[in-house]
C-alpha cells in the first residue's frame, strides 16, 4: 500500500532530453580526449628533454674540442703568439681558422692572442702594404672563398672582442684601438674583400654592437682620443662604403641598420664631428635619409627601446639628423633630400613632447583647443630638448622652405619637375611646418616665413591651380602624412593661413591696396571663396568628429593620437582667423562685396539649429560667424537678449531698484547709485525719478520711456570729450583718454560704469548713437591691434612710421632710440618699448620691431588699463560668446541700430 525501498535507486530524468546511454557515451569521449592530450603533453615532455640532453651533450663536446684546438694552438704558437710568421696567415695555414674555432672574447688568453696577432698584422701590413699576398698567396681569384672568409669572420670577431669587454674598456684602451685598426684595414675599399666583409658584419647587426660600445664609451672614453678616432674611423668607412662604385650591399633589416641604431645615440655628433661632415655628404645623407623615410611611419615597431625615459629613441634620432641637416641642405642638388628629410623630420617632431624650452606663449587654438586624455608625461633631458630647439631655429627653417619651393618655383618647375614631384614637395614642405608651428613659438619663425621666403606666393598658386583643375584628390594620394579620403587642401591651408595671417599684421595699407603685395586683390577675393567654401564644409557640410579633449594636456599628443582630427580643427580656426583680418581689410576699404563671406547654405533650418546649444549651426556661429549673414545674427542677439529679459520679468514681480537721479549731475548720481548694482538687478527693470535744478522731483510715472530718457542723456554726459574720460580721433571717433587717470582718481571705477551702462542700453534696445573707434571696439572683442589700426588714431605717426619701414638709408643715422614720448596735458613722460630701451638704437635690422612696438604702444598699452575695466562692465549683462559673432563695423552698427533690429 505504501512504497517502501532506496530512494536513490528512483529513475534520474536528464532535463536536456538526453538517455542515459547518451550521457555515458559523452563521459566517455571527455574521458578519452583528457588521457590523449596527457600521452600527447608527455610525448612533449619527453621530446624537450631529449633536444636539452642533445644540447647540453653538444655544448659539452664542443667545448671539449674548443679547449683541445686551444691547447694546440698555443702549444704551435706560443701563448704570447711569438711562433707566428707571415705565413701563418697564408690560405694553407690552419692557424686563422683554429683562432676563429675556439675564440672566446670573455677568455683573458684568447682576447690577448687576438690583440697580438692583430698587432703583428698591422706590422706586417705597414711593411709590406701588400694585405691580398699575405692573406691569398699570388692567386687571390682562386681563393677568394676561403680569404673572405676568414677576412670577414676576423672583422666581426675584432668588433664583438671590443663588445664583450666594454664595461672593461678603460682598462685595456692600450688594446682598443690595436682591434679597431684592424678592421679598418679589412674593410678599407681598396681591398677586394671590402664589400662583402661589410655586407656580412651588417648582416651580424654589428650596428648594435656599435651603439653598446659607444654608450659605454660616452662614460669612460672622453679622455681617450685614441679609442674614440679608431672608433668614428671604422664607422665612417662602414657608413661610407655605400657610396663606392663597387659597393653591392644589400638594404640592412630597418631595426638593425645605421639610422636605427646609430643615430639615436645621444649627442653623437658631439663624440664624432669627423663621423658628421662624413654622414653630411650629399650622396651619403641622400642614401640614409631616403632609407629612413621609407619605413618612418612603423618608427615604433623599427627604433630600439629607449636609453631612458629622458633620452626617447625618437628624439635623440631627430636631434642628431636635426643638427646634420644644417650642414647638408646647403649642398648642391639637395631638393630630393630635404623632400625625403621633411618626411621623416615631421614624424619625429610629431612624437615629441611638449618643449620646455620653445615656453609656448601661443593661442592661435583659442580657448578650447584640442588636448587629449591622462597620458604619462614626458619630459626630455634639458641638454637633448636644447639641441632639437637651437637646430630648429629661423635659418633653418628658412633653407628647408626655400629648397622645398625653390623646386617647384614657376622659374624652374615647367622645365624640370614633374606633378608628382611638385604634389611631393607641397606636401612635405607643408606637412613638416605644420607639424612645426605646433611645437615651436609662432613669433619665433613666421617672420621668416612671410618675409624670407617665397612661401605664400608659391603655395598660392599652387592652391589656385589645384581649386581651377580639381586636383586636390592628387595632394591626398601621394602624401605621406594624410590618409587618402581626407580632402587634400586641409594641409595647404594649415600652413598658408597663418603665414599669410602673420603677414597682413606687417603689411602696411599702401602695400596691401595701391601694390596689392602679397596677392591681388583679385586673389584675395579667390581665396575668401576658397576659405568660405572650406569652412562650410567642415563645420556644416562633412564635420569631422572631434573627441573629447576637456581633460587633455597638449596640442602634440592630440596632433600625435588623432592627427586627422587635429588637422581638420586647426584648418578651421587659422583659416576663421584669417577671414576676420580680410573682413576687417574689407571694412577699411572695401575690395569686395561683405556678403562674399556669407555662406550660401544659411537657410531656414540653419537659423532653426543655431539657437540650439552644441548644435552645429550653434557652432559656426561661435567658431566662424561672418559665414551667417549680419541681419540673421543680429537677429539672434536680439532674441536672446529679449530671452534673457522675459525671464528676469518673471521671476521680478516688484520693482525693486528705483532711483531718484539729478539731472545736473547726472552722471555723478547715477554712478554713486546704479555702480553698485549686482548683475540679476541690472537685468532687471529699473525705475528712474529725475530731480530738477530746484531738488523738486519731476511729475511722471516710469514706464520705460524716463528710463529711455535717462539712458540718452547719460550715455550723452559720460562719453562727452569734456568730461575727460574719452577722447576723439581725428575722425570724431570715441576711444578712453589714456591720461584719464589725471583728471578722475575713481577713472577706472567710471569706466566700468560705463561700460555697465553701454551694455545694459543694448540689453533694453534703446538706441545710442556712439561713433567708438575702431581699435577701441577691438578690446572689447579682446582683440590684439595691429599697425593697420593706427591711421585711425594718429594718421600722421602712422605716415612716419611707414616712412621708416621703406627708408632706403641707414637708419641708425637718424638717431631713434626704443623709447616713446607721451605727452598728456602739457607733461611729458618717456617710455622704454623694450627693456634697455634708452640705449637701443634703431636700425635696419630691427626696425620693423620698433615700428610694431610703437603702434602696439599706442594703440594697445596705453589704454590697457581703461579698456580692461570697460569690458568688466559690459560683460555683466553682454556676454563674450554674443559680442564675438560680430566684427567691429558690425559691432557698432548694433549698437547704433538696436532699435530698428528690435522692431
């Protein structure tokens, strides 16, 4: 009735669906493949141990036989080699070949007897002169086998003796030198062996042995003349032999061959001057350097690990190329090199870290430039840092330059290169300046570049040739430093922008509009087309995805982790620099229509997507806003502004901030007052009382239109030339009174004020009819002034100094010193421009400094101070992202012209 029995015993169910027989067949094979793998790790076992045992057995009788022939060797020869003759080295002889048997470089006696029989080889040489006879009898061609054998394996055993023992060097630097002449005498190019001697030590990676020996000897050797001239000797002859006739020699592994593993000792040049004017000659430096530029982009995989964190590998090979190059690019026929050097010189420079020493002051990448994650920080030893630095200095970038665009100059270019060659060049020479102008300062080499070389010229007609052909596409194929699918006029322009950039802040008006130097105002025209088109295609058309950089440290590791994304943000900000300086050109006197810088794809959508934040249309309007039309900008400060206020409106339901303002002294009272307003009540509505000259208030409710008054008659009172904190220019423009400090001791304090009040008029839409300067507007975009602002201010310093700048005599004779005169009622001062100023005279070498150190004296120092605190003021309630999607003019026009916009 009841079930009784094992419970363990009850049918077990496989959920799987499998039998029991099935589960039982699976044990089975598991259980098979685990013993066969265990046969089959024994078997492996069993074989290692046998090749150990054969090994260890080999090794054994080997040394047995070695010990045996060492026995007999000196026992025939003697253990000072007193026995050996000239005959010994004859091809009959076994005496090399038992040497080269039992040699061991760590035995004391073995390394002795090679140093004796090299000693007694020389003698016999310098006897005879006859080294073929001594080594081949009379019948060198039938022995020529066995002779270069044992020439060559004598040559690597020289060599590896040294290496064996040069942590002991300094105690045997009698020996040293004995080993090396030695080797020099078996690979000198006039002996038959030669060639293949040094095919075969290159095929040992004697380079390595080299570079341990030379490492090692940078310690211990700097007394040692002898060791170190043998030394840069053999390797001269080494480096040298690719440039005899005879020389057959195959290309050397990357990783084991001259460049890789000789240049990158630190300071070689220092340790071999001799080895540099070797390395420095034009067929020699060509043959390396193109040898280098064939595998530079796999550097990392090809150069050794480094000495030291301080002492990278990349590094000391770009310093020590660096500081050659100065002595080959003056060679003749060095336009195929310096094509070949740029290469490779722009992917070192491109891995280096940040240099201490260049102490980059540049903000060309503005405030939010690329930077790249958390990385390990390198830091270069100072000495290494300071030899890249002084290598690449403004000489030499100017030979570099002018002999990569000398080449394809229209002079020369039709006649003699090719389109691949021209497309080479460009691409090198710009490819290694932009690499450059992100690790050297920019004041350090522009000027040099705009106005010792041929650079903008020739790279803009390369450029307007490329744009009327199509023939960008063929820029990108055949550039070493930019993938193939990226467009090719983003190097060109990278480089040409700022160059030419840098340029217009030196040109004077004369030059740019009567003598249209450096381009026509034609091309001018062209390349704002060029630079509109480019723009709109990387902000709006193909934008490029930009990491994210906000927690990075330098522009080198961002150009080096993502350099097409680098490259298309560097191209856009140079080239928005640039359209603003010919948007101010143009607004000086116009050379073509101002809606030639508009876009032409600013639509409805656009202007929908350009409110929105982190859009991209919200982007060209930060990045490069002369691309939307000025009505449609203006149209966007107005709505924000109205934005801004209805929101202040609701949250202020009361009237908060009413004051009672005398109209007779009304900038005095209001000052006292409203000065002290936090930002959220100057937002806010403000209710004026005016008081008449009898202290009786004036009847009238405030509903905007006595706050209307009071700004008018304020803005008229504060900005009034009489009241001494502005002045005028010869054209009735406003700009601070640089001697405002003399007449108001709280002048800063005003111009704050004033500022406050200018923006809050701007906040309220009420019309102030201003006329500012335009050098002052500039402050108040913090833009730097240039030379071509002065005209402005003072038109006549502006002729005199343009009259310095084309002065065709000496102009030391003139007696100008770098001091300025300033003269503010009635009391002169003087001023130093520079340092030491008094008694710097001025001459035809630093003029154009001295010129641009007066302009900028004028024109930005001296009202610093008033144009610092007037743009505090503003920004409490006009921020900068709003003030910078307008150029100066327009900056005035809306001031001006608030109201209509409004309407």
């Amino acid at each position: 009735m009841f079930f009784s029995g094992d419970p363990s015993t009850r049918k077990r169910v496989d959920l799987g669906g499998r039998s029991t027989k099935e589960r039982d067949r699976q044990k089975l094979l598991e259980q098979t493949r685990l013993e066969r793998n265990r046969r089959q790790w024994a078997r492996q076992q069993n074989s290692a141990a046998l090749k150990i045992q054969k090994c260890f057995r080999g090794k054994k009788v080997l040394e047995a036989e070695h010990c045996k022939v060492r026995e007999k060797f000196f026992l025939t020869y003697g253990q000072s080699c007193q026995n050996v003759n000239r005959q010994c080295f004859g091809a009959d002889s076994d005496f090399v070949n038992q040497l080269l048997f039992f040699f061991n470089p760590r035995h004391a006696a073995d390394f002795s007897a090679l140093v004796e029989i090299c000693r007694l080889l020389l003698e016999y040489v310098h006897d005879s002169g006859d080294m073929v006879s001594l080594f081949a009898g009379k019948d060198y061609s039938s022995k020529r086998s066995l002779v270069e054998y044992r020439i060559k394996r004598l040559a690597y055993v020289c060599l590896y003796a040294i290496y064996e023992n040069r942590n002991q060097l300094e105690e045997q630097l009698k020996f040293a030198p004995v080993l090396l002449e030695t080797t020099m005498i078996f690979i000198d190019h006039r002996f038959p062996w030669a060639c293949s001697t040094i095919c075969y030590l290159s095929q040992r990676n004697i380079y390595s042995l080299f570079k341990e020996i030379i490492l090692v000897g940078q310690k211990n050797l700097r007394g040692s003349t002898a060791v170190i001239s043998s030394l840069e000797h053999v390797l001269a002859l080494i480096i040298g032999h690719v440039d005899q006739a005879s020389c057959t020699c195959s290309n050397t592994d990357p990783q084991w061959n001259i460049s890789s593993q000789i240049l990158v000792i630190p300071f070689l040049w220092q340790l071999f001057p001799q080895l540099k004017e070797v390395f420095a000659a034009p067929q020699l430096s060509q043959h390396y350097v193109h040898q280098m530029a064939l595998c530079v982009k796999d550097h990392i995989n090809v150069l050794p690990a480094h000495k030291s964190s301080d002492f990278p590998s990349y590094a000391c090979l770009l310093a020590n190329l660096l500081e050659v190059a100065g002595a080959a690019i003056c060679q003749p026929g060095s336009f195929a090199w310096a094509i070949d050097f740029a290469t490779v010189a722009t992917f070192l420079l491109q891995e280096l870290p940040p240099l201490q020493t260049s102490n980059q002051g540049d903000s060309t990448m503005g405030d939010d430039e690329m930077l790249v994650g958390e990385e390990l920080t390198v830091v270069l030893n100072r000495d290494l840092e300071q030899q890249i630095f002084s290598s690449l200095d403004s000489r030499f970038l100017l030979q570099l330059t002018n002999v990569l665009l000398g080449g394809i100059s229209p002079k020369v270019f039709h006649e003699t290169r090719s389109d691949y060659t021209e497309m080479a060049a460009v691409g090198a020479a710009c490819s290694f300046l932009h690499v450059t102008f992100n690790i050297l300062p920019l004041e350090r080499i522009m000027t040099v570049l705009a106005y010792r070389t041929e650079l903008i010229p020739i790279l803009w007609n390369f450029m307007k040739r490329c744009n009327e052909n199509q023939m960008w596409s063929s820029l990108s194929e055949k550039s070493f430093y930019m993938p193939k699918d990226v467009p090719g006029w983003l190097l060109p322009l990278a480089v040409f922008c700022p160059v030419y950039k840098h340029m217009l802040m030196i040109v004077d008006n004369e030059e740019f509009y009567e003598q249209e130097k450096p381009l026509s105002l034609m091309d001018i025209r062209l390349l704002i087309v060029i630079l509109r088109q480019a723009l709109w295609q990387i902000l709006w058309l193909n934008p490029v995805p930009i990491p994210n950089f906000e927690k990075s440290t330098d522009r080198s590791s961002a150009m080096k982790k993502h350099p097409v994304e680098f490259l298309h943000r560097r191209v856009c900000v140079v080239a928005s620099e640039l359209m603003s300086q010919l948007q101010d050109w143009n607004n000086r006197r116009e050379f073509t229509s101002p809606n030639d810088f508009n876009a032409d794809g600013v639509n409805d959508f656009f202007m929908s997507q350009a409110m929105i934040e982190n859009s991209r249309a919200n982007d060209i309007l930060k990045q490069a806003p002369f691309l939307v039309p000025f009505t449609n900008r203006a149209k966007i400060i107005n709505s924000q502004l109205a934005t801004m206020k209805e929101r202040n409106s609701a949250q202020a339901i009361f009237t908060r901030n009413r004051f009672k303002i005398r109209r007779d002294h009304i900038l005095e009272d209001s000052f006292s007052q409203l000065n002290a307003l936090a930002e959220e009540d100057l937002r806010g509505v403000i209710r004026i009382t005016f008081v008449n000259e009898f202290g009786v208030e004036e009847a009238g409710i405030d509903g905007g239109g006595i706050f209307k008054d009071f700004m008018e008659n304020i803005t008229r009172a504060a900005f009034d030339i009489q009241y001494g904190l502005f002045k005028e220019t010869v054209d009735h423009l406003l700009y601070p009174n640089p001697g405002s400090g003399m007449i108001h001791d709280q002048h800063l304090q005003y111009f704050h004020f004033l500022g406050t009040i200018l923006a809050k008029a701007m906040f309220e839409g009420i019309l102030v009819d201003i006329p500012f300067a335009t050098f002052f507007l500039s402050k108040l975009k913090q833009k730097y002034n240039y030379l071509n602002d002065l005209p402005s201010l003072d038109p006549e310093l502006y002729r005199h100094l343009i009259f310095l700048k084309h002065y065709d005599g000496d102009i030391s004779e003139l007696e100008l010193y770098f001091v300025i005169v300033n003269n503010e009622y009635g009391e002169q001062t003087e001023e130093e421009l520079l340092p030491g100023g008094k008694s710097t005279r001025v001459t035809n070498e630093n003029v154009i400094t001295f010129i641009h150190l007066v302009a900028n004296h004028r024109l930005n120092f001296q009202i610093r101070q008033q144009s610092s605190h007037f743009l505090r003021g503003f920004q409490q309630l006009i921020k900068k992202d709003l003030i910078d999607m307008f150029n100066e003019h327009e900056l005035q026009d809306l001031i001006c012209t608030t109201v209509e916009l409004c309407i």
